[in-house]
C-alpha cells in the first residue's frame, strides 16, 4: 500500500512539474517493491501560458489639430413634434487636455471631453447656447479618421432625442 502511494505521489510530482513548464522525467520505482502497473510517462507538450493583451495604440490626436466632420440625415427617437434638428458640423478644432479633449465646432462655446477608453471621448450636459442637454460620444478610428454619435434633448421636447451620427477626417495641426 506505501508503494502503490509513494508511486503515485512521485507521479504527482512529476506532473505538477510540467504544468509548472518544467520536463522531468518519469518517476523511478522503488527499489523495495515490483509495481503493479507500469508507470506513465509525463506530457511532453508545453502548458499555454495566459497571453497578455497588446497595448491599445492611441489614434486621438496629440496637439491642437483641425478636423472636417460630416453628419447623417438623423433621427428623432420619443415623443417628437418635428423632424431631425440639423446639428452644427463642419470644420471642428480639436485641443487635447491631460484628461480628455476639448471639442470647438461653430457654436459659441467648446466642449470638454473626458476620456472613456482609450480612443473613445464624450460630452454630456447643457449645449453651449443651452437649449437642452446634448450626449456627445467621439471615436478616433486611426490618426485620420473619428466616428461621432451625437444625442441631443431640447428643453422644450423632454421626451424628444435628435441623434445623429458624424464622420470626420484630419486636415491639418493648428
């Protein structure tokens, strides 16, 4: 019985040694005692080691830079009394922030853009000619490219979202 035992503890051993990523070989027998059966041979192929992701590479741009965005038709979504409202798009300055960026479009004042992920910016609050609040959702695609989800609530539709989905490409650093 402490044979059949220490067997099989020393083939334990020998098997938690290679899934350690060790080779070893197989366990000898006792020299007291004639095994019963014969000993396996421990697995040979390596344990897969957890692989760590790659780093995410950062296309936001890393000095004031000038963009050109485009905007769908759009949407209205709940209880709206007209059609889409067409949102300011065009040129738009963008300045990076230790913590997120600021968005300038054509309206009065910038929008302050904090970083979700990496790639990926937004807004959330009044609008700059404070009219109601606005959900702005940046994606940088490359160091070219950026997507833009825009949802806007008027003060006097509570119940009413205009959403609108942009486009835009870099044209030059400023």
């Amino acid at each position: 019985m402490l044979t059949r035992i220490g067997l099989l503890g020393a083939l334990l051993l020998a098997l938690v040694g290679c899934g350690a990523g060790e080779r070893s070989s197989p366990p000898s027998p006792a020299p007291t005692a004639t095994p019963t059966a014969a000993p396996t041979q421990a697995p040979t192929a390596p344990v897969p080691r957890p692989t760590i992701a790659p780093e995410v590479q950062e296309f936001a741009p890393k000095q004031r830079s000038v963009w050109d965005t485009k905007v769908d038709p759009g949407q209205t979504l709940g209880q709206c009394s007209g059609g889409p409202l067409l949102p300011a798009y065009g040129l738009v300055q963008i300045t990076p922030l230790e913590d997120g960026l600021e968005w300038k479009n054509q309206e009065p004042a910038p929008y302050r853009m904090i970083r979700l992920a990496p790639n990926m910016y937004q807004f959330a609050g009044p609008t700059a000619i404070n009219d109601g609040v606005v959900t702005m959702t940046v994606t940088f695609l490359s160091a070219e490219r950026l997507t833009m989800v825009r949802e806007f609530t008027p003060q006097v539709e509570p119940g009413c979202v205009h959403r609108h989905e942009y486009t835009g490409a870099f044209k030059w650093f400023r």
